[in-house]
C-alpha cells in the first residue's frame, strides 16, 4: 500500500514536473503548468486528472479506491485514489497516466 511521501515521490519522479501550493493542497503540474495531480493530506489522498474513459475502468477495477471527485470536476475526469488502499505499482500507473494526459495537446476539434 501506497502513503502520501511515496505518492508525492512518485509525481516528482515525472519528468518536467514541479510541486506548488494549489487551494492548501500540494499539487503537481508540468512546467506549462498544467496540474496533473493533488495531494489530499488530511484525507490520505491523491487526486488525478483522468479522461473520463481512463477514470471509469480505474472505477471498475475497485470503487473503494478509484472514485470520481464529487462535483464538476470528477465528471470531467478528476479521479480521488485511496493511498493506504492502492498498490504501489497501481499508483505509479495512475499517476504516469495523469502525467500524460496532462501533456497532451488537444486540437479545437476536442481530439488529441
């Protein structure tokens, strides 16, 4: 299982990305500065943004660790992860996957 040092170890590990204070939380962005992660601390949690197909099968897996933000944002693909549930390698996957997606360009036309 996962905790909050190996996730934010884990982030930083990507290449180009930074840590900053977003809303009193630690975030993680690309050095275009698109967030790709947050860490929960009180909650034990991290945040991913996920394409919404990506956050379903996540979901799927287990509801119990995988689970959309409750508002706009989790429709959208804001994913929250339970750290003291999640796998380490599960993790690293979740977060590489929210790394990439954070550096995707997407056209006008809505595709990458």
């Amino acid at each position: 299982m996962a905790d909050l040092e190996s996730a934010r170890n884990i982030a930083l590990s990507q290449a180009g990305s930074e840590e900053f204070q977003h809303f009193d939380h630690p975030a993680f962005r690309l050095r275009t500065g698109k967030i790709f992660a947050t860490l929960w601390l009180k909650e034990n949690r991290m945040m991913v943004k996920l394409r919404p197909l990506d956050q379903s099968i996540f979901h799927a897996y287990d509801p119990e660790i995988f689970f959309p933000v409750p508002n706009k944002w989790g429709l959208q693909g804001a994913t929250f992860v339970e750290l003291a549930k999640v796998r380490q390698d599960m993790l690293e996957d979740i977060i590489q996957l929210a790394w990439q997606n954070a550096g995707t360009k997407k056209s006008k036309s809505g595709t990458s």
